[in-house]
C-alpha cells in the first residue's frame, strides 16, 4: 500500500496475493448485444492465460451444445489457469461440467428473500438442502475446486447468509463468492459483510478461498472489491474491460492496477499484456472502450491543458499516475508529444513540440499567432484537428512542410464475384532525389486492397522500419448524400511504440482512406526523426 494512503487509512488486512477470476467468458458475453463464436471465445481464452488470469470461468454448459462445445475445447487447450464453469444445484448442470472436465464448479443459489420468493418459490431450509446435496455430489464428480456463491448475498438477512456460507464450507466447499448481484451496496457495508462472512467460513476452515464478485450498476464494482480485499478476501471476479449484465463487473484492468499501485498486493498478472487483452476483448466483442475508461481509454494518457502539457512533457509523473508503456500501452496515444492534445487550453511548448511532428518549426511569435488562432476555433465549440493546426501553421509561417512520401497513382478494381485488388504508386524523398515504388495487392474490399497494396508499397521502399499496424480506422460523411466528401481517421502504430492518428476528406472513400494512411505513414516518419 502507498505510504500516503497507509498513513491516512491505518493498518488493513491484506492477503498476501489475490487471484485473478475471470468472468468474461459467461458475465461478460451477458452483455446486451455480444455474443461470441466459439473461436473468439478461444481467442479471449489465450489471451487471458497469457494475461496470467488464475481462473478462467468459460461458460455455463448446461444452457446449450454450443456452450458445452465452447467450455469443452477451452478446456482442451492446456492453458496453465484452471477453468471452471458455472451451475446451478441441479445434477444435471454438474453432470455438463463434469462432461467438460473442469477444474472448478462454480455453483450458485439465490438467498435473497426478493428471489426466494418471486424466482426460486423456495423455502430457506430448502435453499439449504440444495446446497448440502449440490455441492456433495460435485465433491463426488471430483473437482479440483467447488465454489459457492449465494446470488443476491448483499440483499439476504445476514444472519441466513451466513447459515449458506457455513453449510456450503462444511459440505465441501473449498471457496466462496459474495456476489453484490445488482450492484446496490456501498464499500462500507460490503466490506463488514465479507469481514463477518470471512471470520465464520475460516472458524471452519482457515484455507477457504474469499472470493468476490461485484456489478456495476451504482459505479462501484471496482471500489466495492477492493474493500472486500481490504478485509482479507483473496480472488476477485472480474471482467475484461468491466463488461457484463446491465452496468457491467468489476473492470479486469482496475482492479489489477489498484492492487498493484494503489495497495502492492500481488497479482499473477502481466501488466504489459493488459492493453493488448483490453483491445482484442473490445473488438470481438464490438462494446467500444470509453475515451475516460480508466487505463485503457484513448484520453488516459492525453494532457490539452497548457499547464497539465507542460509539466507532462518534463516528467509525465506530474500528471499521470502511472506509465502507459506499464501496461502494454504505446509511446503516444495520439502523437509524439507524451500524449499532448492541442485545443484551446494548449500553451506555446504543447504547439511546438506537436508541430515539429509535421517537421514545422515555428518562432516563439509565430507559435503566438498559432496559438490565438487555435484558441479561436476552440471558443467556437470546435474540436482543433491535425488539419487545422498545421493548415494554421504553414499559413503563419509561409513553410508548406514536404511530405516525406507522397501517392502518385492509385488504381482499384472491385465488382461483384470479383476479388478486389489495388495498385499504388508511392514515391519518397531520401536526402534530395525521390524513388517511386509500385506495388499491388488483394482485399476483402477495395479499401482493404488499397490499403494492403499501400503497405507492400511502403514496406519495399523503406525496409529498414518493419511492420505498420492500423489500428483504429472510422469514417464520418459531412451530408447525406451518394456524393458526400467523406473524412476517414486512421491510428497507426510502428514497432518501436509510436502511434499516431491521422485523416483526410475526399468525395472517393478509397483515395480518402489512402491518403489518410499515408498522412500517418508521414507522422510516424516524422515522429522517428524526431526522436
């Protein structure tokens, strides 16, 4: 734990490592609207055992075959976590999990009054009975692990709660949850509940695995955990990117990167593999990761105040709490200036230090002027693009900056039952003469043809600088119309770490989305001479 929060909280009880449960796979594919193929699930899968996650909870495999086949080859793989699957206290759920071979069941039963009543039609001393008989049969399926999570814990009568945990841990139980199901508890109060909980199930059997599980729904999934943490708990549910039901589960990324910086418990997860989890989980599952997510959104690691640029571009500690290369995160969010975004509340050294990405040098009146131009087009509500600042620039200075690569042809063929393919010529600047390379390719449309075509371009005229990774690629239309001008935005990233966004408008999407990409081939030239 930091010495700051230390000495303002006073001494806590933290295990000595917590362990990684990860959820995505069965709460995270409850997310309204995603549903995954079975090899995207064994993408997320891999990557979550390279991650370093302990458990990896794949599915539930009663709901379906398509289920029981997804859980059944993630199983298969070999990977070093221990996969478990959710079941109710029904035989037939373990019997699924049991035919899948897990290593862990992970079974649940409502104890709330509200679910008692309206969902289950249940008594407790049934609820009881059924937890006593499911996990005694799980023990006889043979499982590595059994754990048991009341659903609803935090909104069951205390005193029956602990009635379930007990019972369930002298059943045979090795682990229990505590799920916050609807997200409707305080950190406060969830932090005495695990603390009560805890002291009753170890009374019984001091190695019992405290676990945690917590929604989103009030924005405190992550606070909530950590405070069952504080306590003693030791594995924590979570979710790539905080996906799930309604509001989500405790965020993946938070809750690593608060046990690691905030209190210096640890972890076997590897840090520098978070971003790249984070961003393969937002793609398959197409739920987009917010600009302010903590850690893996785009304005993470960005600074527009002139103060907060300044201060960041001499030590980025000033204003950012941790490093993005820590978690797997490139150089530059957006360009080459440690994540300095230019708007009206950018100062004179932010102006300068984004311009001589352009390769524009600029005096300190003339990065004066830029900068009242600038601030401008920001009082006007205006979002200050690339295209603004060095339009304003270059019209200040009177220096038009030469493009170290320029598109000299392009030429597409698509139709219908025709591959699409794409030939470019490219020409570059080295020292004072040009080469030109011509190079053609194949796609999935004409955009992927000329763009794949641009690469091997690229690639054959400058190969000492290895591969270009697009990363990000929209496109917004100014009017409605077939005949729309059309402004593509492209990220692109290199292997030494820079990344850097680009765009370009055209009424052709196709030459659009190529010059976009070679306006960002630019920068990232630019980007490595200036380093």
């Amino acid at each position: 734990m930091s010495p700051f929060i230390q000495q303002i909280t006073g001494e806590v009880n933290l295990p000595q490592k917590v362990y990684i449960f990860d959820t995505t796979l069965r709460d995270g594919e409850q997310t309204p609207g995603v549903a995954l193929t079975i090899e995207e699930k064994i993408q997320i899968a891999l990557a979550l055992d390279e991650l370093g996650v302990d458990v990896i909870e794949a599915g539930m495999p009663v709901v379906s075959s398509g289920e029981r086949e997804s859980v059944r080859r993630i199983k298969q793989l070999g990977l070093n976590a221990e996969i478990a699957g959710l079941a109710r206290t029904r035989s037939s759920d373990l019997d699924a999990l049991q035919e899948c071979e897990l290593d862990v069941a992970h079974v649940f039963i409502a104890t709330s009054d509200l679910h008692l009543q309206y969902k289950l039609h249940m008594t407790q001393q049934q609820v009881i009975e059924e937890i006593v008989n499911s996990i005694t049969y799980a023990q006889e399926l043979g499982f590595k692990g059994i754990e048991y999570s009341a659903e609803d814990a935090t909104r069951t009568d205390l005193d029956f709660l602990v009635k379930a945990y007990t019972t369930a841990v002298s059943a045979g139980a090795d682990r229990i949850n505590i799920p916050d199901t609807v997200g409707t508890i305080i950190p406060r109060a969830y932090g005495a509940l695990t603390k009560t909980l805890t002291e009753a199930i170890r009374a019984i059997n001091k190695d019992v695995r405290i676990s945690l599980h917590c929604h989103n729904d009030f924005g405190l999934a992550v606070a909530n955990s950590l405070a069952g943490i504080e306590v003693g708990a030791n594995q924590v549910h979570v979710t790539v990117n905080g996906i799930g039901e309604r509001a989500g589960n405790a965020s993946l990324e938070e809750i690593v990167m608060s046990l690691y910086a905030l209190y210096g418990v640890p972890t076997n997860i590897k840090l520098k593999q978070l971003y790249k989890t984070s961003k393969l989980v937002e793609k398959l599952t197409q739920v987009p990761i917010s600009p302010c997510q903590p850690f893996m959104g785009d304005n993470t690691f960005r600074h527009e105040s002139g103060i907060h640029a300044h201060a960041a571009l001499a030590h980025p500690r000033t204003y950012e709490p941790i490093t993005p290369e820590l978690i797997g995160k490139r150089k530059d969010s957006e360009i080459a200036v440690k994540g300095v975004v230019i708007g009206k509340h950018s100062g004179a050294h932010s102006i300068q230090e984004k311009l001589k990405t352009f390769g524009i040098e600029t005096t300190r009146e003339q990065t004066t002027e830029i900068l009242e131009r600038i601030k401008e087009i920001g009082d006007k509500g205006k979002r200050v693009t690339d295209f603004h600042l060095r339009t304003i620039a270059e019209s200040v200075t009177g220096k038009i900056a030469e493009p170290v690569l320029d598109l000299k042809e392009l030429t597409v063929v698509t139709g219908l039952h025709i591959t699409p393919s794409a030939t470019v010529k490219l020409r570059i600047k080295q020292n004072s003469s040009f080469i030109e390379k011509v190079a053609s390719d194949i796609g999935v449309g004409p955009v992927d043809a000329a763009c794949n075509a641009l690469q091997a371009a690229f690639k054959d005229i400058v190969k000492d600088f290895g591969d270009i990774q697009l990363e990000k690629f929209s496109m917004d239309a100014i009017e409605a119309d077939t005949d729309a001008f059309a402004t593509v935005h492209v990220r692109v990233s290199d292997e030494q770490g820079f990344v850097t966004d680009a765009s370009a408008s055209k009424e052709d999407i196709v030459v659009a989305s190529i010059e976009a990409l070679v306006n960002g081939f630019n920068r990232l030239l630019y980007m490595r001479r200036e380093s």
